[in-house]
C-alpha cells in the first residue's frame, strides 16, 4: 500500500511539471531541409516536447520537461553536418 501511495504521489506531481524553453543558435543551417533536417533531430531527442525552429535567425527554440544534455545534442546534430550552443 505505501509503495503504490508512493507511486501515485511522483505520477500526479509529473502531471505538474513545468515546461521549459531552450534558446539555442545553430549552425550550419543553409536551407529548408537543413532547418527540417534539425528539427527532425531535435525532436527525435529524448525529453523533447517540440522544436521551432527559425532560418533566417540561424536558431531553434526547443519546449522541454527537463534539462537537455547539450552534449548528447550536439552529437546527434553534428552527424547531420550541425551544431548548436545556447543563446541569451
């Protein structure tokens, strides 16, 4: 009985969770498919909830639960030719 009281506490408080925004300037992006090419990547990162991402300004705004491991992202992008760094 407490382990599944427990279990239910830490599964409402997730219900809770605050979403957070990412700023980050990439690199590397030329074009649509470049731009699609990252998003993809993004969004195909684990505790991505959604990616936008802006050409011209050569950046991306990610919508996250939890901290992203900006070296596992970089990994991911930089075999699609990428990088990104966060922006202010």
């Amino acid at each position: 009985m407490k382990k599944l009281l427990i279990t239910a506490v830490f599964a409402s408080l997730s219900l809770f969770a605050t979403e957070k925004e990412v700023n980050m300037k990439v690199n590397g992006m030329t074009c649509q498919m470049c731009a699609k090419s990252v998003k993809e990547t993004l969004m195909t990162t684990e505790g991505v909830k959604d990616a936008k991402i802006y050409l011209k300004e050569g950046k991306a705004v990610v919508k996250t639960e939890k901290d992203i491991d900006m070296k596992a992202l970089n990994e991911k992008l930089k075999k699609h030719g990428y990088s990104a760094e966060l922006s202010k």
